[in-house]
C-alpha cells in the first residue's frame, strides 16, 4: 500500500508499505522520467517497478521483477518501454502498457549502476565498473564493448544530449570523448590543475552540451568546456560540503539548453542548487533529518524527484521552490549615513546612497565619505517598481539594450518575453481548460487548415480549444488560427507558455477588436487610417482612389500579427519590440509597413495587387521598418496617437486566468444561439441526408444485387444449356465407348478362355510329366540299389571263386607232395633226389605263375569294377571299350605253353598242371562272363536315364 502525504514544496510523498500484520517500508532504490516529464517509473528493493502519471495524478505496477534494480531508464523511442538493470547483473526491457518483457539483455559481470540513452532513443549504454556496454535497442543486440584495465575503472560513460559523442570517464580522472558511429577517439581532456586536483566520481552536462560539471571527494566543483576543451571554472561549495555524491542541471524551457542552474547532492543528503555563472546559492532541497539519496530532474524542469535516505520518494515542484527567487529583488541600497532624527520629515526623507546595487562605498584620499543628498520621489519610485520584471530584469534597461541591438539574444529571447509579458505559468487552470477536451468548433479544423505536422496541428487545435472554453467569443473567431498559428509553432513544446502568450496578446494587443463583432475592428481601422492620414497622405489618396479600405490594407496584417508578410527571423525581431512597448505599437507597425512599402502599393492599380501584396513576403527591410514605428511613436500627435485610446498593459493573473468579455454579449449570444441552431439545423440536415443516402444507397445497392441476380439467372440458364450439351455429347460418347468396351471384353473374353485352355493343357502335362519324373527317379533308385546288390554279390561270388581255388590249389600241392613223397621211395635217392629239386624248381616256376594268373585276375576285377562304378556315376558319358578283343584280353593271362616252354616236365607233374590250366582258364573266363554282362546291364541303364528328360527339375 502507498500513503500519499502533501506539503508546501512537496507536490507529493510516496511512502511504499507491506499490508502485513507488521508494516514495513519497501524502500524505492532508483527513479526515471519519460521523455514528457510527466511521468516516472521508481524501483524498489524487492524488484516492484511503478509507473507514476503526475499530469493524470495516477499510478500503476507494470512489473515484478522479484530482484533489486540497480538501475533504469524510461527515455526510449518506443514511449512505453523502459530498461532496468537487474541484481544478476542483466538488462531487461518492459512494456508498461502490455507489462510484457520485450528483451533481455545480458553481458555485464558485475552491477550495472548507469544507463544513457541516445538522444534519438536508438542506442543505450550501460555501465559497470569493469566494462562499459554499447546496445543498438532496435535489434537489442550488443554492438561494441569497452574493455579497460580492472586497475583504472570505470566511473562514467553517457551520450551527450542532442549529440552523436560518448564521453567516458574513469577513475584516474581521464576523460575522452568518442564518435557513436566509428568509436573514433575525437579528443581527450587534459588534466585539472594540481591545486584544485580531485577524483571526479559524479559528473552532469548542459543540454547543449557545452558545459561538463565534475565533483568527486570535495567540496570543489570543475567546469569544463567540452569546445574549448578546457578547465574555465572552479566552483567553491559551502564548507559543510565535504563529498559531492550526485550533480544535475536543471532544464530550463527558455535558455536554449544552456542551463545555468546546477543541482549539487552532498554527503548531507541536502541537495543544493546553484547558478553556474553568478556562483549563487538558489535553493536547496532535503534536510539533515531527511537527507536524500539520490535524484531525478524531468526534461522540462518542472519536477524534482527525489529518493530520500528512508526508502520514500519525494517530488517537488521546482515552481514552487523558484517563487522567491523569480520575486523582484528589494531595492539593494546600503545606508551610508543616516541623517538627524529632527531633520526628517514625511516630505523630505534623505538617504546617502550609492549607485548600483550592494557594493562597498568609495573612500577619497582624505577618507571622507563621497555621499549624494537624495530626495525620495515618489513618482520616480512608482516608475521604477512598474518597470521592474520578474527574474531581476527591468523593461528600461530591455528596451536600452533592445534599440542598442535591435533584437533580444536568441538564447534570451524566451526568458525575456516570459519575463516582460509577466505570465503567471497557471497550471492547475491551464490543466482544467485542456481537461474540457477538444472544442466543437475545432474538431474539422484540419480540412479548413491542412497542416503537414500531426503533432503541430494537435497543439494548435489544443490551444485554440482552450481559448475557447476560456472565453465563448473565441470558438467564432474566424482568425484565431490564423493568429495563434505562429506562436503554436514557436512553443509548440510548452502549450501552457503557448497559451498564455496568446491570452496575454489579446488581452493588451487585441484591445477593442471585439467591439463590432463579427465584424473587423472598426474602431481600431479607424486609428490606423487616422494615423496613416497624418503622415503620408498620398497613400491614404491612392487607396481611396482605387477603392481599397483599411479592412484590405491594415486587417490582414492584424488578423495574422504579421506571419504572412515575414519571416520567422523578422518576425521575431519585430515581436521583440511588440512586447517591449506600449501595445499602440502592434497598430503603428500596420502604418510603418504600409509606409515603407509606399512605392510598390503606389504602382499598383488593381484590388486583385493589394491583396497579393499583403498576404505574401515582400522585399522589405525590417529594420526599416522597426525605426519607423518609433519614429511614428515620437512624432504622431497626442489627439490621434493610438496610446491614448488603448489601456496599458495588464498581465494575467495568478492562479486563476481573467474573464474576458470584452465583446457585445448579446451579438455572441445570438449569433452562438443561431451558430447552435444552424448546427443543429446542419445536424438534422445531416442526419436526414445521410438517411436518404442510404436509402439511396440500399436502393442503388438493391438494384445492382438485382441487376446481379438476373445476370446470374441468364449465366446460369446458359451455364445449363451448355452443360445439357454437353451431357447428351458424353452420353453419346459413353455409348461408343460401352460398344467398344463390350467388344474388348468379348475379345479378352475368348483370349482368357483360350489362356486357360492352354494353361489347363500345361498343368495337365505338368503333372504328367513329374509323375514319369517321380517315375524315373524311382526306376533309377531301384537300379542303384539292385547294382548294390549286384556288385555285392557278384564281390561275393569272386570271392567266394578265389577262396575255392586257393583251397583246390593248397589241395594240389598237397597232393604233389604226397605223390613226391611216394616217388621218392620208388627211385633211386639220388635221383629222386635231383628229380625232387628238379621237381621242387619247377613247383616254384608253376607258383610264380600262378601268383601272377592271380594278381592279372585281381587286377582286371578291381578295373571293371571301377568301369561300372563310374559308368553308374556318370550315366551320359559316352563308353569307350575297355577290350579290343578277346585276344588282348586273354593276353594278359599266362599261358601254360609259356610255363611249359621253361623246362621240361615229367608227365605226371604235365598233365597235373595242364588240368589245372584248363581249370583256371574256364573259371576266369566264366568269371570275366560275368563282369561283362554285368557292364552291359549297368551301360543300358546309364543310357535310358541321359535319354530321360528331365520334366521334375523344370
């Protein structure tokens, strides 16, 4: 919860407290103004962050960022977005009116304390004490980054206002200077002095960016001028400044941007605010038990905004804390010497006085006092005080300086006319008249002036509004735009300043132009063309010649105060000398400018030249003309001079702003009861206008539809015919294709049972042929094993052969033994002894033989064995004899001729033999027999499976 609390100078005190059972202050840590100066956004330790509206006396939280912010900034382009640096050393920019985060922004190693904005909102720089950030706040990307050693520091780095420079300062007390663009070092400031050296640590510049202020740990202040870059001046601060903590310029609305007031916030917590030039203390706000921590001026200078040591926020008015010092300042005399007491009368008082303001008195070489003996004239008194102006100036001395120079210094020149036209700055009744919101009369005002500026043409059609709601004459003025426009266009920044320099000039300038309403001055002409008369008769002939009135030749000079004949810098000048004199001055320029123009308007004969001729420049000087109203001033008698018909000048006055009725009440009445009735009257018009419009309009639009409808019926009656013909040519077309379809099918038809036919024929023959396949391969499964069986018994009977005859041979020489045994006995031993060795030499010839005839047998079995083998493995390869003929088969056999052929035999032992011959020879033969019917069988076997086709593998 916030508690309000309003004093004096104080507009308000924010006090921020929990709603807990136990209150405790949310102390506020850092503070921003916007742009306008009319709003604020204030952090506080907890990370809360308020938007404070003082022109719409509201506030708002835009956002919990649940840290301490350490610091902000709320001059961005976009108006609703501000930046607040961050505890977790992070930038953050927020929305006030979406409360939504727009960017975040990181990159710092430590606090961010300081954020400067460019002055063209694009670019920012945030600061901490080892880097300093450069961020391009369009695309919130980081652009460049400075880099320092952590022995030097950074204490400051900021844009100058209304500049393209970095200044960037650190804690050896070196200052330099950078272009935005290229980072190029423009220049760097030299040393301060040794006598008056100190460690700057807060620094401030004038809005022109002139004039750099530093302080630091002193009570010393250095100016610097950043043209001359030069140290020009040293300020002194009171001795109980020990340590500058914070330094601000205040913004003034009418010097330029070269502020003159400087805002010094010491270790007290008293912030001080003195004049840079004069070295004067103005005011100071704060207060040992209220000190302040730190602060924040408004662009306009209208707002102080302060964050005091116990957490609250105090905004001050720098209005009210300037009051006495724009109060005219008493008469600065000092009491030389004092007359007798006796000697002293209410008619004659007499003071020794000197001339000037407070200054020492004189002393000659006799030390004797130089006095002058004054009597008090009460007259002259008078005359002094009319002439004193608020902020210390005096009209006399304007006026000396004004005809010395011819115009006011451009830097001067709105203090000045603040200061000679008195205006009392009515806020509070200012704000009443523009919260009445723009006046009916206004509301089209840019189709009758279509003025290229939005922002121009908003503030004139504000202006003119609040004069009307201040006075009713003013919402039927026809040109009151036309006057006000130039001075909307000079202070098109500060309305209020715009519109009480407009009230201030009717109310003495304007004098008794209202009288013939709606009609022009008559009475005002009438002095002008009186004037004229008197002293340059010949012009005032040739317009009455050529039928041209002072409502051609003078009004439209009045109606736009000269903007239309002048340029700005003319008018300027001439509106110098306006304010500074009698408000007959406004009346004598009309006759001057027609007077110094007398050689052109005299060569011109037609209405259509004079007319032209004072709506448009012309080429004349203004200066000329300027003397020639003083001299008219000086010179016109006093019976026809406009200063005796017109009133002094009357400023406005304080706090509430004068009724103005200075007009026929009763015309304006009628003519606003008649302007209300014709409104009304136009309204109605309007209304019924509007209503037969659009009935017209729902008439034209009935007819159209109408007209469209039957258009549609007629496309779409013809879209039928043609889509009936179309429907009959597919239909015809859907017929052929039906024929022609059903022919195809008929055709597939015969072609599908023709397929299955033959697919039914190859099926059929497929079966039958892998059943001779599963046939054959039966057959020839039956064949190998009856060839197994075959080979084995036929393996059996050989066997079986070989074991008979091994048995009948070991039979044999059994026998033979036996039959030498018994011829032995019946022989001579010696005999039967060499016949038995004879005997025994044959035996061994006949088993060698018989060996032999045995290993040729074996050998042959072994080789037709293997032929039929391979012949049942390989079945299609082609037989190749194994026998030429039977010759060569029986000659691998032994003979018996070739064994008797050896030796000759006995003829027991011959015929022995000879039987066993014919015995091995008829069962070899029986045997060979045998194997060759059985290669016979296995040949013709091998023979039918290569002729078989081979059905079941395909």
């Amino acid at each position: 919860m916030f508690g309000f609390f309003f004093f004096d100078r104080i507009i308000v005190n924010i006090i921020h407290n929990t709603s807990n059972y136990h209150p405790k202050v949310l102390r506020f840590l850092n503070v921003a103004f916007d742009g306008t100066g009319d709003c604020l956004i204030a952090g506080d330790h907890q990370g809360n962050i308020y938007v404070f509206d003082l022109y719409g006396n509201r506030f708002n939280l835009v956002q919990r960022t649940a840290q301490a912010c350490t610091a902000l900034a709320f001059n961005l382009r976009r108006k609703s977005e501000f930046l607040v640096a961050l505890a977790d050393y992070s930038i953050k920019c927020f929305d006030t009116v979406t409360k939504e985060l727009v960017s975040w922004m990181r990159g710092h190693e430590s606090s961010v304390f300081s954020i400067s904005v460019h002055a063209s909102g694009k670019y920012a720089i945030t600061t901490s004490s080892d880097t300093a950030q450069l961020w391009d706040l369009d695309t919130f990307q980081r652009k460049r980054k400075l880099n320092i050693l952590r022995s030097v520091g950074i204490q400051k780095v900021f844009f100058l206002p209304l500049s393209n420079t970095i200044l960037s300062c650190f804690k050896d007390n070196s200052i330099f200077a950078w272009e935005c663009d290229t980072l190029f070092c423009k220049y760097q400031l030299p040393a301060p002095p040794e006598s008056s050296s100190i460690l700057y640590k807060v620094f401030a510049v004038t809005r022109d960016g002139r004039i750099l202020a530093a302080g630091g740990k002193s009570n010393h202040l250095h100016l610097w001028c950043l043209e001359a870059r030069q140290l020009f001046r040293i300020i002194q601060m009171p001795t109980k400044v020990r340590a500058i903590r914070h330094l601000e310029f205040l913004p003034d609305s009418f010097d330029a941007g070269s502020n003159q007031v400087l805002g010094v916030l010491s270790q007290d917590g008293i912030m001080r605010f003195i004049n840079i030039q004069t070295c004067k203390l103005l005011f100071e706000i704060g207060s040992l038990d209220e000190g302040i921590s730190s602060s924040a001026i408004s662009p306009h200078g209208r707002y102080i905004a302060s964050i005091m040591e116990n957490g609250s926020l105090n905004i001050y008015s720098v209005q009210a804390l300037t009051q006495e010092i724009n109060k005219p300042p008493p008469p600065l005399v000092k009491v030389i010497e004092d007359l007798p007491k006796n000697k002293l009368s209410s008619s004659d008082l007499k003071r020794k006085v000197t001339s000037g303001r407070v200054q020492q008195p004189a002393k000659s070489r006799e030390s004797k006092i130089q006095t002058r003996i004054l009597k008090q004239d009460l007259t002259g008194d008078f005359e002094s005080k009319k002439n004193e102006l608020p902020d210390g100036l005096n009209k006399k001395r304007l006026q000396i300086l004004l005809k010395g120079y011819g115009e006011y210094p451009t830097k001067y020149r709105m203090f000045i006319w603040r200061s000679l036209l008195q205006l009392p700055e009515n806020h509070t009744a200012f704000s009443s008249l523009i919260d009445k919101g723009t006046h009916v009369a206004f509301l089209n005002l840019q189709k009758k002036y279509p003025i290229k500026s939005r922002k121009l043409l908003r503030v004139l059609q504000r202006t003119l509004s609040a004069l009307a709601h201040w006075s009713v004459i003013f919402s039927d003025t026809p040109y009151l735009p036309l006057l006000a426009f130039p001075f909307v266009k000079l202070f098109q920044n500060n309305q209020l300043i715009c519109f009480e320099v407009i009230a201030t000039l009717i109310i003495n300038w304007c004098q008794h132009w209202f009288e013939y309403f709606p009609n022009p001055p008559i009475n005002i002409l009438s002095m002008i063309e009186n004037v004229l008369a008197f002293h340059d008769k010949e012009l005032l002939q040739h317009f009455i010649d050529h039928d041209i009135t002072s409502q051609l030749y003078a009004w439209p000079l009045l109606e736009t105060v000269f903007s239309e004949v002048l340029t700005r810098e003319e008018w300027l000048k001439l509106f110098d000398n306006i304010f500074s004199n009698h408000p007959s001055f406004l009346l004598m320029t009309v006759v001057a400018y027609n007077m110094c123009s007398r050689a052109p308007l005299l060569n011109c004969n037609l209405k259509d030249d004079f007319e032209f001729f004072f709506h448009h420049r012309n080429n004349l000087d203004i200066n000329v003309v300027i003397r020639q109203v003083y001299h008219l001033m000086e010179t016109t008698p006093t019976d026809i001079h406009p200063d005796s018909m017109l009133n002094v000048f009357v400023a406005l006055t304080k706090g509430q702003y004068p009724v103005f009725n200075q007009y026929p009440k009763f015309i304006v009445d009628y003519q606003t009861q008649e302007q209300e009735r014709i409104r009304n009257d136009e309204l109605d018009y309007l209304r019924e206008r509007q209503t037969v419009e659009d009935m017209q309009a729902k008439v034209d639009q009935q007819r159209v539809e109408d007209e469209a409808w039957y258009q549609k019926q007629e496309l779409l009656r013809q879209a039928e015919e043609t889509r009936r013909e179309m429907l009959l040519q597919e239909e015809e077309k859907m017929i052929q294709q039906r024929q022609r379809l059903a022919a195809v099918k008929r055709e597939l038809k015969v072609k599908e049972m023709h397929l299955q036919d033959a697919a039914r024929r190859r099926f059929l023959k497929l079966q039958q042929d892998q059943r001779e396949m599963e046939l054959r391969r039966l057959d020839d499964e039956i064949g190998r094993k009856n060839l197994t069986e075959n080979q084995e018994a036929v393996a059996k009977e050989m066997r079986a052969d070989a074991d008979a005859y091994r048995r009948k041979v070991d039979l044999e020489e059994h026998m033979f033994h036996k039959l030498i045994e018994a011829g032995e006995t019946q022989s001579q031993k010696t005999q039967k002894w060499k016949e038995a060795e004879g005997k025994e030499l044959r035996l061994k010839s006949a088993k060698k033989a018989s060996a032999l005839s045995d290993a040729s047998r074996k050998w042959f079995l072994k080789q037709e064995i293997n032929a039929a083998v391979e012949h049942a493995e390989n079945p299609c390869h082609k037989e190749e004899p194994r026998f030429q003929n039977e010759q060569e088969d029986s000659s691998c056999l032994p003979r018996t001729s070739q064994l008797n052929d050896s030796s000759e035999m006995d003829p027991s032992t011959q015929i022995s033999l000879n039987r066993r011959a014919v015995e091995w020879d008829t069962t070899g033969q029986n045997l060979i027999e045998k194997v060759r019917n059985l290669r016979q069988r296995l040949t013709a076997q091998a023979r039918h499976r290569c002729q078989t086709p081979h059905l079941l593998a395909a």
